[in-house]
C-alpha cells in the first residue's frame, strides 16, 4: 500500500510556474522549495481577502521570503509583509557541534544563514523587502 501511494504521489508533480526571475532566483538564494510551493504562494497571494499583514514563519535564508515578495509585487498588493525566524540551530542539538568534518559550529551555520539572508533580501526585494524578525530563543 506504502509503494503504490508513493507511486501516486511522485507521478502528481506539481507543475512548474517558474517564470524567469523566478527560474534565476532559485539558481542562486538557496532555499527549500518546491513547484508546489510557488503554486500556493500564487494561489494564496491572488485569493487574500484582505489587505491584513501576511506573515512568514520561518525564513532560512530567503528564499521563499523573495518569492512571496516577488509575487506581491507582481499582483501589486501592498500587504505589509513580515518574517521570523530563529536563525538558530542549538534546537537542533549542533550549537557548538562542528558539522561533520568541518570547524563550522552549528552556531556559526545559523549566523551565516542569517546573514545571508539579510544580504538575499537587500538584493532580490529591495524595493519590497519585508519586517524580518530575529525570534528570540526562550530560557531554558
């Protein structure tokens, strides 16, 4: 039952929206995103009821935020636009582990990532960045 479900599953590809800013953004702001993905980000921008604050939880380094951003900006919604994220990696149990053979800390990966993605939105959304917030990480 497991193998024909998969089966069914990875024949429903998503089909690819991609246009060309799209196609070269995921070329170089590295992220985890799908066909699928762009298809709801579209879905969901072209069908808000409102024009309330939309709000991106969890950001890594931006690639989904320019993609949102940039689909805003295509339908010319002017949607206050806010992410968050941690940018930290001591959930994961890697805060000062060095990853795999290398001398980077899982501390040092969350700093880069959030520097990056910093510099990803500067780039790609300048004229529609969004509120970026740093998620404080409570006491433990």
């Amino acid at each position: 039952m497991y193998k024909k479900l998969l089966s069914l599953w990875e024949n429903r590809r998503a089909t690819d929206i991609s246009d060309e800013f799209i196609y070269r953004l995921r070329q170089i702001n590295t992220g985890m995103l799908t066909p699928g993905n762009l298809l709801c980000f579209q879905h969901a921008i072209t069908h808000l009821p409102s024009n309330n604050p939309i709000l991106e939880i969890g950001s890594f380094c931006g690639l989904s935020t320019n993609s949102i951003a940039y689909y805003l900006r295509m339908h010319a919604l002017e949607n206050q636009f806010i992410t968050i994220d941690k940018w930290d990696y001591s959930f994961k149990g890697i805060a000062e582990k060095q990853l795999g053979s290398s001398n980077i800390t899982g501390n040092e990966w969350g700093q880069f990532a959030r520097e990056t993605f910093i510099r990803n939105i500067q780039f790609f959304s300048r004229d529609r960045a969004p509120i970026a917030i740093e998620a404080a990480i409570p006491a433990r």
